[in-house]
C-alpha cells in the first residue's frame, strides 16, 4: 500500500473499508501533530512496506511532512490479517492471493 489516511480516530466501519481498499488507517500518536499540518503540504510515509511488515497492535508508522520538514508519529492498530490485507493491496487481492 502507498496511501494513507490519518485522522484523529476512525468509526469502525471507515476503517474496514480503508483496509479493503488497501489504504493505510493512521491515527494521530499525538494529536498536537494535528494542528501542524498545512492543507497543501505533502507528507510521505518513507518505507512504507517495511513500516506496514512491522506493524503490529499500537506500531507507530512515522510521516515526513516534506513541505514543513520534519517527521511525526501516527499509529496503525491492525490485526495480522488486516496487515496482510494491506500488503496485498487490498480485499479483492488478498482474496486471489489466498483462495
């Protein structure tokens, strides 16, 4: 996956349907990094496969906010299979991956 969506927290059902479509749930670790981010910057998750890998429950994947320069932590709480989801790219090719 190469796209994310961070937010200061997720309904349940939101979160699934990023999941499935193979985008990132990222939730503010510190929700003053909120308040930091300009409409128009460009913020980039470096190593974002490796980040995703090594998720586990509460693994923080860090953002690099390019236009602003500097980096913050996000936090991805995702089972195993959601992980694996996300790494297929989504439901639909986690599914062909498995059937």
């Amino acid at each position: 996956s190469d796209k994310g969506v961070i937010a200061v927290s997720f309904a349940r059902i939101h979160m699934a349907n990023l999941i499935n479509n193979g985008i990132l749930p990222l939730t503010f670790a510190d929700a003053a990094d909120y308040e930091k981010i300009n409409m128009l910057d460009e913020l980039v998750i470096e190593n974002a496969r490796e980040q995703v890998e090594a998720a586990a429950t509460g693994k923080t994947v860090v953002i690099t906010n390019k236009t602003q320069g500097y980096s913050f932590e996000t936090e991805l709480v995702i089972s195993d299979r959601q992980k694996d989801m996300l790494l297929a790219g989504g439901l639909l090719n986690y599914t062909k991956e498995n059937a």
